[in-house]
C-alpha cells in the first residue's frame, strides 16, 4: 500500500470570492504536485522523494504561499521556512528565513542528509546552500504582482500590530507512505503577510507543522503558524495515535476542533497512518488538497 496527500493551504481564499479561472488554476498546480509524487512511490520510490518532488512543485507554483509567489513582510521581501522528516529514522531537516534559496524544502533535505543540524536559519543557511550547489535566486524572483497587492492591501486597511497579526495565507505540505511503509511529511511556506521580518511560524519546527514516525503517522499543517507551535500541533496527532489509541481521524479531530479553538486559531491538517490512511481535515472554510492511493484514489478539494 503506497498513498500521498497534499495540502496548498488552509482558509486561503473564500468561497465567494474564487473565480472559476483561479480555481482551476489552483486545482491544476495539485494535480500536477500529487500525481508527480504519486508516480514516485507508483516506481518503487521512496516516501522522502514523494512528498520532496511534491512540495518543490508547489513551491515553483505561484497559485500558492511557498517559494515563488511567497507572501511578503511588512518590508516587501520574502521569507521563507521549510522541514522534512523522515519516519523510518526520525531524521529531520529544517530551514528558515530564507531570501534566495529557490527551493527551501530541497535545502531542508540536505540539511537532514548533509548535516549533523536539523534547523538552519538565515545567512547560515544558505551559506549551507552554496556549498551544497543548490539554485540561489534574487529575492525579487518570490515577489508577484499579486503578493504586492496583497501586502499593500494589508499594510492600508489594518493597523500594523504583532499583537494582532494579519491572517494567513496559506502553506503548501506533503504526506507520503511507500511501499516499504515508510512515512514522510514536508512542509513549507512563505509565512504570513504583513509579517514581522525574522518571523518563524509552525513550518519549519518540528512536532508543531511537520512530524512522521513509522507505525504512527505523518503530519503536514497549515494555518496560524503561532497557534500551532504551542500546541504543539502535529507531535499531538501522533502522540494520541501512539500513546492513546485514538484513530487518526479522532486525534486529528480533536486538534484541529478542540485544543486549536481553545487557544484562538484555526487551520487545517494532512495526515496519514501506518497502514496508509489519509485524513484531511480543517475548521476554516476550506484547504486546498488532494490525496491519492494504490488502491485507486484520487481526489483534489478545495471546500
């Protein structure tokens, strides 16, 4: 049994306000990020590629929060977090507030593979980048028209506070099983607009946007990154699994319906387990995903 889900970001965009064009332009960016990690673990690949060639797809797609058409800073530049985690070792590699790195969750590998590290940030980091040979790009290349707009939009109509942040927009994730049983999980994401630069949201840490450990699960999370990091949200999944004996749908339930609302936030959560079942859930309005099996399932979903 091999199986992958997706997420492009959760209460990104309300349902009044998505035109048919723009939907089938985020529809189109998950199919091809699902089927591509999809067709990995079809060949034998490993769970780590799978949920790698997925994030970095979504990462080179506009349509959302994560490399190229990341959401800014309230200085106008982008700054971008990504992890992966690997369930077979529990090996993580972790990366923050990048400005060039044309695809953090590939340089969040090396820093897993490459390393003794699990978290790099900043100038570190992408030293790390260089000597790696990874893609270096101008922070210019992250920054579209819509992003600008967006920022100007926010930095016009709400007070500029970090006691009240603006809302976010969205994260792009990755959960995978192959056929070996391993689990996977990747995350990455541009942060919040309007934020604060030296910002670090859920992302890029460990247990809070992004864990796996074989035998009990996978978890990618989008949504406010600051309510996440204090539930602790994606080691919680796992750890009702584990210890408590919940089924995933229930401890992802609980998470996102009970001790997420009890803090303030919202969000959304991509999951599966040891047997390679998928739960998707989220108390926004929508999360953009998809999800695909060995056993013939396919679906991409927005509401």
């Amino acid at each position: 049994m091999h199986a992958i889900a997706i997420h492009g970001g959760a209460g990104a965009v309300p349902r009044a306000s998505l035109a048919a064009e723009r939907e089938a332009r985020y529809r189109a960016g998950l199919e091809r990020a699902l089927d591509a990690g999809y067709a990995l673990l079809e060949a034998g690949g490993s769970a780590l590629d799978a949920v790698c060639a997925a994030v970095r797809l979504l990462e080179d797609d506009a349509s959302f929060n994560a490399g190229h058409g990341a959401a800014l800073t309230r200085d106008g530049a982008a700054e971008l977090d990504a992890a992966i985690m690997d369930g077979r070792q529990m090996r993580a590699g972790a990366v923050a507030s990048l400005r060039h790195v044309k695809n953090p969750i590939e340089l969040a590998r090396h820093v897993m593979e490459k390393s003794r590290h699990v978290l790099l940030v900043g100038a570190g980091a992408e030293e790390f980048a260089l000597e790696q040979g990874l893609t270096l790009v101008p922070n210019q290349y992250f920054r579209t028209a819509e992003r600008l707009e967006q920022l100007d939009a926010e930095q016009r109509g709400t007070r500029v506070s970090d006691l009240v942040p603006p809302a976010a927009q969205g994260t792009v994730g990755a959960v995978a099983r192959d056929a070996a049983g391993n689990l996977a999980a990747a995350t990455s994401t541009g942060g919040m607009t309007n934020k604060r630069p030296g910002r670090v949201g859920d992302s890029p840490i460990i247990g809070a946007g992004t864990y796996a450990k074989n035998g009990v699960c996978a978890v990618s999370a989008t949504g406010h990154g600051e309510y996440f990091i204090r539930a602790v949200a994606a080691h919680h999944v796992c750890a009702a699994v584990e210890h408590r004996g919940l089924t995933l749908e229930a401890a992802v339930a609980e998470l996102l319906h009970q001790v997420l609302p009890a803090l303030g936030g919202d969000g959304g959560l991509i999951a599966l387990d040891h047997a390679g079942r998928i739960v998707m859930d989220f108390s926004t309005e929508g999360m953009f995903r998809g999800a695909r099996d060995s056993n013939g399932r396919r679906d991409i979903a927005i509401y």
